[in-house]
C-alpha cells in the first residue's frame, strides 16, 4: 500500500510541474503564435505540436491528482483541510477543458470569418487560469506533505 501512494504521489508531482509549465508555455504561446495556429492551416508547426502535448497533460493531470487527493482522503482518519475543495475545483477543471477546447474551436473559426473574438478570448484565459490555480494548488500540497514526510523522517533519525 505505501509503495502505491508513493507512485501515486511521485506520478501526481512530475504531472503537476509538466502541466503547469506546460499550461503557461500554452498560455503565451497562443497569444504570440496565433497567426500561425489559426491561420496557417497547411501545416502543424513546432509550436503547435509543443501546445498539443500540453493540452494532452492537462487532463492527464487532473485525473492523477483527482485520484491522489481521494487517496488522501481515504487513508486519513481526520479531514486534510482544503482537500475536499481541491476536489471540487479539480471535477470543475475537467468540466472547464470542455469549454476551452470549444473557445480554441470558435476562436479559430471566427478569425477565419473575420469576426472579433475578444469575448472568446477572455472567456479561454478564464478557464486556463482556473487551471493554473488548481495546479499551483495541487503543486503547494504536494510540497507540504513532502516537507511533512521529510521531517518526520529526520525525527526519526535524530
């Protein structure tokens, strides 16, 4: 059972610092390249591959780290403070992914017809930060119990 939680917690830090390098590379990467997503059609760039496999961790991310805070939850006699809405804000990021992929989608069809896309835009950086929130959330947990295992460890030797 320890040797599962500590690939799970192991599994859930890696994704979390791959996700949210990711998710801000994303963030200006849209922004700065758009021209080339949006309007250059023909062929997938570095850049785009690179935003792909990004938005590819994100949910990755979300599932793992939904499923190490329930673990938590599960073996913890008392309630870990902040676990159950980390939770609820994780269920919420998956739900949100739906919604950005539907932004990337009618932002890259109305620049095409021509059509201003400031509200699509916002509403995009509104769920990517929500995002961003949940994984700095999520990497701030981790951090704790890291320090919690490592000085409870040096309690034991000392």
């Amino acid at each position: 059972m320890k040797k599962h939680n500590t690939l799970l917690y192991n599994s859930t830090f890696v994704l979390a610092l791959l996700s949210t390098g990711f998710l801000v590379y994303n963030m200006l990467a849209t922004l700065i390249y758009k021209e080339q997503i949006f309007f250059e059609r023909e062929t997938i760039s570095s850049v785009e591959i690179v935003i792909l496999i990004g938005f590819g961790l994100i949910p990755l991310f979300d599932i793992v780290s939904i499923l190490w805070v329930l673990s938590r939850l599960r073996q913890s006699e008392k309630v870990i403070p902040g676990d159950k809405p980390t939770l609820v804000l994780g269920a919420l990021c998956l739900i949100l992914l739906i919604g950005e992929k539907t932004m990337v989608d009618e932002i890259g069809r109305e620049y095409l017809i021509g059509w201003e896309v400031l509200g699509e835009w916002i509403i995009l950086y509104v769920f990517l930060t929500i995002q961003l929130i949940y994984n700095l959330v999520v990497l701030l947990k981790l951090f704790r119990v890291y320090n919690a295992r490592f000085i409870e460890g040096k309690a034991r030797l000392g």
